[in-house]
C-alpha cells in the first residue's frame, strides 16, 4: 500500500526513537528522505491486482491521534487509504473476477488494542461473508471454486486466530534484509538448504536499508537501490521450482512489481508442475 502514503503523515509509532526524534526536529530535511525510503509500489492496488498479484502484504495501524476505529496501512508513513475503503475494493474486484483467489496478509498491526482488532476482523468477515476460506479447508483451487472461496486471509496475531476459523495463522517470510542481489540471494539459497516450511510461505525478494544505510545514502530511495537488482533477482526467480520439495518454493513477493516481467516470471514456474 505504499503507493498512498501521506506525505503529511507523523513517522508510525513503531519506528525508532532516533528516527522519530529527527522527523519532528529537523522535518523539513528528514521528512522526504524517509518518504523516498518507504515507497515499494507505485501501482495502486487494483493495478496490481490486474497485473496478477494474488499476495498481499498489508501492514495495518491505528494512528496514536485517530480518535475513531478508523484504521490506516503503514511503512514508515501511514497511508491516506483506509484499512476498510481497501477491502471493499478488493472484493468489488473479485466479484468481477469470480474465478481468482487471493491471499491476504495482515500484519504489524501498529497501535492496535483488543477493541481495534475485534473491530478489523468483524468488518472483514461482513465484507468477504462468504469468500472466506477456513483454516480446516485445504485449498486448492477446485475445492475453492465449487465452495465459493477466493479469500485466504493470514492474521499475525494467534488470539485472534484461535477465536476464528477463518483466520489463517501468520504465514511465514523469508526476508533477507539485505541491500544486494547477491547477499539476498546467498541468503535465500541457505534458507532453501534448511528446508521450506510445510505451508504456505513467502520468499521475498526485497531489498532493504536499514538507518545507517540510509542515512549513508541520502539521495536514494528503495526505488533506486531496487530496480537495478531486478533483473539478477528475476533470474534468481526463473531458476526456482514450485511444490513440496525441500528446496522449492511457495509465494514470492517483491517491490515495483511491474518492472522485468517479475509477474510474468513468477507464474511460469507453476508450468514446471506440467513437465
């Protein structure tokens, strides 16, 4: 959701002090750079979704000043979207689109106490009624399609995942960290080594500057430590396999999804499964 992030927006709560020390105290020179620095995406979402993104990594929060249930995305910057507006467009598309699944992964959840997190899964499960597939159902596409299903919803928080059958537990993510194609790589080649996890799991192929590499570089973005790495990473991509393998892969995310046929790339692999 980073294509809608509030320039206005305060630095989210759970970022460091430092950071949010510097962003009040000298904002007109800091405030842009971790603006550049929080940009992933720049389709918006129903762009996305028509260019074949079926993963979603939603990270939600309630603003410390928002005296309402209403509920923002956030990275770094909170977004001017709001959390339930974004849903309704999401199931608006699949309705149009009866025939696609996506998964949906709600995370962070900065600033949000039990009240927010009651509130967020009733609205959601009022919004995709339905379209929401249990936890007990194994979901492949057939069984999906003849039930109704087009929605698998992940929730990094285990109460609220014990209290509903149609919250998945958090799916895991591989994420490396790294400011490099080649360390990110490395580190994904040793994590297939350890064996994949059982079900479903993302290997996310983004690069990532922490404050001092950020603050060693000012006049970048992720944007222009990113787009010169993607071809390196898509062939990283090609080379994968899908299934249950011990060195294959499951969901694979990245930033600026629409640069070197990163879709394209990713959906090949599942051709492998016919040879």
């Amino acid at each position: 959701m980073t294509y809608c992030l509030d320039k206005d927006s305060e630095v989210s709560i759970n970022e460091s002090k430092l950071l949010q020390f510097m962003d009040k105290h000298m904002h007109s020179i800091v405030h842009p750079i971790i603006l550049r620095w929080s940009i992933t995406q720049v389709l918006t979402l129903s762009e996305q979704l028509d260019a074949g993104i079926r993963y979603f990594d939603l990270r939600i929060a309630h603003k410390p000043d928002e005296p309402s249930m209403k509920l923002h995305f956030v990275h770094m910057l909170y977004t001017t979207a709001v959390v339930e507006d974004v849903l309704w467009d999401i199931l608006r598309w699949l309705r149009n689109h009866p025939w696609e699944v996506v998964v949906l992964a709600f995370r962070n959840f900065d600033g949000l106490d039990e009240d927010h997190h009651r509130h967020l899964v009733s609205r959601t499960k009022e919004i995709f009624s339905g379209k929401l597939c249990p936890r007990n159902v194994t979901p492949t596409l057939r069984s999906m399609w003849s039930s109704g299903y087009q929605v698998i919803l992940s929730y990094d928080d285990p109460g609220q995942v014990t209290k509903h059958c149609e919250l998945w537990p958090a799916i895991p993510y591989w994420w490396g960290n790294k400011t490099t194609a080649a360390e990110l790589i490395r580190y994904m080649e040793m994590r297939k080594k350890n064996g994949r996890p059982a079900g479903l799991f993302v290997a996310g192929i983004n690069l990532t500057g922490d404050l001092g590499y950020i603050l060693a570089h000012l006049r970048g973005s992720v944007k222009k430590m990113t787009l010169p790495a993607l071809p390196f990473l898509n062939q990283w991509v090609k080379k994968q396999r899908p299934g249950s393998k011990k060195d294959c892969i499951n969901i694979i995310a990245g930033d600026f999804i629409e640069k070197n046929n990163f879709v394209e790339n990713v959906i090949g692999l599942n051709r492998k499964f016919l040879k």
